[in-house]
C-alpha cells in the first residue's frame, strides 16, 4: 500500500469516527440527524476530501440543536 493510499484511508476513518462520535453526542441529547454521514462523494476522490453530510431534518429537530448550542455556549 503506497503512502497516499494509506494516508487517504486514514482519513476516510477518521471523518467515518468523527461522524459516529457526533452521532451518539447528540443522541445523548435526544437529537438525532437521519441524514448524518460521511458524505458519499467523498470518496470518489483519488485523495480523499472527508466531508461529513449533516444532512436534514424537521423544525423541531433544529430547535432542539439550537437549544443544545445555545446551553453549550453559554447563552
């Protein structure tokens, strides 16, 4: 395995980790993202761009983030 293809997977697992850390921090908070994922084109490129897709969702989904963001802020 060349360098550039061990360090393009490297960072396949690290958006893939951080996609499925997000995931269950927001479940601890009662949000969930349907739509969360790494992002599906990211891996068509020869050096990986890791994109994590946050995706959609409804209102109250967002205001429940907001609410969590806000806390979190300080606010």
């Amino acid at each position: 395995m060349t360098t550039e293809r061990r360090a393009a997977g490297d960072t396949m697992t690290e958006a893939e980790a951080a996609c499925d850390e997000l995931a269950a921090v927001l479940k601890r908070t009662g949000i969930v993202l349907p739509s969360l994922a790494v992002d599906p084109v990211t891996y068509g490129y020869e050096t990986p761009r890791a994109l994590v897709e946050l995706g959609r969702c409804n209102v109250a989904t967002t205001r429940k983030l907001i609410e969590v963001l806000q806390r979190a802020a300080g606010r």
